[in-house]
C-alpha cells in the first residue's frame, strides 16, 4: 500500500494531496512530517521553474507517482526538462492549481510582475490572458477531476 506525501507553497497542492488521498483511501503526509521510510510514496510538489518542490529530500527507490501542480499545462519549459532537472524515472501526472498572492515571498511577486510584462509585450491570447490575470490579482485552475487519472494508475498497479 502506498502513502501520499506533499510540498506546497500557496496551499493547492496540499488540496489535491489530500483530496487524492481520501478517494484513494490512503494516508497524507507533509513532506516535513514523520512517515514509515517502508512505504511507497505518491508524491505531489509544485513547479517552481523546471524543478519539482521537494522531491529531492525523498528516497527515490520509493516514488511510484508524481503529480506536479502549476498554473500552466504545459509548462513553458516543457515536461522534458522537468523530467530531465529531476531525473524522474517514474510516471508523472500534472494538475493546475492556484496562486494566493497574500502567500507569495517578495521575489516571487517580482518574478510574476515580470512574466506579465513579458505576456504583455508578446501580446496576450487564449492561453496567456487567464495566467496574466491569475499571477496579476491571484486566481485558480483547481480541477479535482484531474485526479481521476491518477487515482486510475494507482488503482492499476495495487491491485
């Protein structure tokens, strides 16, 4: 049986942890919190750039799954280069998740301002216009039926 095991920065990432776990009917951890090292682990982390949060302080012989969570799908860089940065052996799943501005750090405010000035020199369309607004005022793209595929994959290898 497995575990799930999250990082989260802004709290939407917990949310899908949690919400996988209790349809999946399996135990939710922090990465911070104390877990049996025996278990195998379905982890969530957020993006920041190309590199998933987190997942470096895992055992990897452990991970059975990652779901990613960021506001683009795909990220700009690519699933590539997030496989490469982490070295991800195992199947990865990505959810769209939220900004709350009122938890972001000084430079990531910074960082946003200026990937909205970058969208808006480019011109924004149908894809960039709802992340402009979101990394603008906040906003979300939270959609638990992106579990479904996961809990699906999960289902299939424990059985």
């Amino acid at each position: 049986m497995s575990i799930v095991v999250y990082s989260s920065h802004t709290g939407s990432t917990k949310k899908y942890a949690e919400l996988f776990a209790e349809r999946a009917g399996l135990s939710c951890y922090s990465a911070d919190d104390q877990y049996s090292p025996d278990e195998s682990i379905i982890y969530f982390g957020w993006l920041n750039g190309p590199k998933i949060t987190g997942l470096d302080g895992l055992d990897q012989s452990k991970i059975v799954a990652i779901a990613t969570v960021s506001l683009d799908d795909p990220p700009e860089f690519g699933w590539e280069k997030v496989t490469e940065v982490n070295k991800v052996a195992v199947p990865m799943f990505h959810l769209r998740g939220w900004i709350d501005r009122s938890k972001l750090k000084f430079s990531e405010k910074l960082f946003f301002a200026f990937l909205c000035l970058v969208y808006r020199l480019k011109g924004l369309n149908d894809h960039t216009r709802p992340l402009y607004d979101a990394m603008k005022k906040g906003g979300s793209f939270f959609d638990e039926n992106g579990l479904d595929e996961i809990i699906s994959y999960i289902s299939s290898i424990e059985e």
